[in-house]
C-alpha cells in the first residue's frame, strides 16, 4: 500500500468516528505533540515496537492536522525536500549540523 493510499484510509478511519468533522488544527498539533512525546519515551528506552506505533500515531495526526488546514501532507514533504535537497554539510557526532561555505 503506497503512502497516499494508507493517508486516504487514515482520513477514512478519522472521518468515520468524527475526528475530522469535529477536531480543529490546533487540536491536532497538541495532539501531534503529545504522540511525539511518547515517541520520544520509547526512543530514550530503545523500544522498536513503542517507536514504530509512536511513528504511526504522530503521522496519523499530522495526516488530520493537514485535512483541517486543507493542505497535503506530500505537498509539504515535497516543498521541504526542495527547500532542503541542495543544502550541503555535515552533521558532527555531537548532533550539530554545520553548513558548507558557500
């Protein structure tokens, strides 16, 4: 099942049980933002089942933060992409990105 396919079967699910219909943006980004805390709770314990369902559940709400601001989640992944595709650098081992002079 493709990414668009899987999306489109998120918006089903969140449709059905009025999550879309009755959520708004900001809503959702709360909701995001707690998924992604537990996503961070189950990277700090290396627990690969509790990180991959955390993965899912913040993209589950990004999917719906998008529908209620009408925009798509590709789009946005496509325009970050193009933002970032020629951006030259390394990232250190102590996590900091440094740019290339230009």
């Amino acid at each position: 099942m493709s990414f668009e396919q899987v999306a489109l079967e998120v918006i089903r699910w969140s449709e059905a049980r009025k999550i879309i219909p009755n959520s708004n943006p900001p809503t959702q980004l709360l909701k995001a933002m707690s998924e992604l805390g537990e996503l961070a709770d189950a990277t700090i314990k290396n627990d690969r089942p509790a990180i991959m369902d955390g993965v899912g559940d913040v993209m589950v709400c990004l999917i719906n933060y998008c529908v209620l601001q009408d925009i798509n989640l590709v789009s946005c992944m496509k325009l970050a992409y193009a933002d970032i595709k020629d951006r030259k650098g390394t990232l250190l081992s102590n996590g900091v990105f440094v740019k290339e002079a230009a």
